[in-house]
C-alpha cells in the first residue's frame, strides 16, 4: 500500500504533493483564521479541510508540517526583531 492509500509504490508524483499542498494550505487558511496555531487543537472549526489534509497527505508529511506550523509561529517575534534591527542599521 503506498503513502496516500493506493496501492501504488512509495514514490508521490507532482500531482500527489500539489493535492496534499492545496488540502494543507486550505486547512492552514482555516486555522489562522480560527486563530489556532497547533493543528488538531481546533475542535470542529476546521473539520472538512482537516480530514482532505488527512485524506491527501502522508502521516510524516502531516507531522511534519504540523511541526513546521508551530515554530514557524514560535519564529516570529525574532524575525521581526531582526527586521526592525536591520532597518535601524540601515538608517544610521
């Protein structure tokens, strides 16, 4: 059985990943617009874009995005303490 329920091998072909990406940006879109940052942690808000993410993505892929998602946010303080520096270095 392979990655997205076929039975075809374990490779993913550009239109398998452009799936999974399209299922997981919309389910992302969901989240920040719920204000959520740790998927799975949205209840019901989210459900139809969570189960095609589920649908048409791999697990790791699913977990690793997911991951992603938080220290991208964890991130963003920094990058923008780094780009408020950089803009005061280029005005002196």
């Amino acid at each position: 059985m392979g990655w997205f329920g076929s039975d075809k091998p374990n490779t993913t072909s550009r239109e398998d990943r452009s799936k999974c990406w399209e299922a997981r940006d919309a389910y992302f879109s969901c989240l920040d617009t719920a204000e959520v940052v740790v998927a799975g942690t949205e209840g019901s808000k989210c459900a139809s874009q969570r189960k095609s993410y589920e649908k048409n993505c791999a697990k790791s892929w699913i977990d690793y995005f997911n991951q992603r998602r938080v220290l991208a946010e964890k991130q963003k303080p920094f990058l923008a303490q780094a780009a408020s520096q950089a803009a005061e270095a280029r005005r002196l």
